[in-house]
C-alpha cells in the first residue's frame, strides 16, 4: 500500500513549496514533521479524514480538528487504498 501526502496551503499561501511524500502506514503519516508540528500545537484536538470531494474522488482530506472548534485542511491523500486510513482516523464530520 502506497500512500501519496501533499501537504496543503491554500493558494493564496505565496513563496511556499509544499512537503510531499510517499508513506505506507499511519505510523509514518504521523511521523512527517509538518504533521508531527500540528500535534504539537497547543490547541490541536485530533486528524480527521474527509470522503473525497466529488470534482476531487482522487483525494481525500487530512483534517486538524482544534480545541475551538475550528478545523485545517492540512494534507491530501492520494493513491490506494486510502481508505485503509478510516480506521486510524474517524471520518470528518461538519458541527452544525
């Protein structure tokens, strides 16, 4: 199983390259230093992992869910079987 990870910025985010990986487990997700930086963030709660957009089925999303109630996108996931990640994370719902 092969994962791809690019990280996400959104794009008015200038001068920026993004991180970019090859990674098999959750283990080495979580490893990945601009991963590794948002767990240690004080307000940090837990990762989350959207369904894949409908313009996007190749991604899913990696999301920071916060101790405030905000939430990042903070990576995408491509290749197969991303859905190997649902048991490592819960699937992301929006708080109404």
């Amino acid at each position: 199983m092969s994962i791809h990870v690019t990280q996400y910025r959104p794009a008015f985010f200038e001068g920026f390259e993004n991180a970019e990986a090859d990674i098999s487990t959750a283990s080495e997700l979580l490893a990945l230093p601009f991963i590794d930086d948002w767990i240690k963030g004080p307000l940090f709660e837990r990762f989350c992992i959207s369904h894949p957009y409908t313009e996007y089925p190749e991604y899913h999303n990696l999301i920071a869910e916060c101790k405030d109630g905000t939430h990042w996108v903070v990576a995408r996931l491509s290749g197969d079987p991303k859905e190997a990640f649902f048991k490592y994370f819960p699937k992301w719902v929006p708080k109404s």
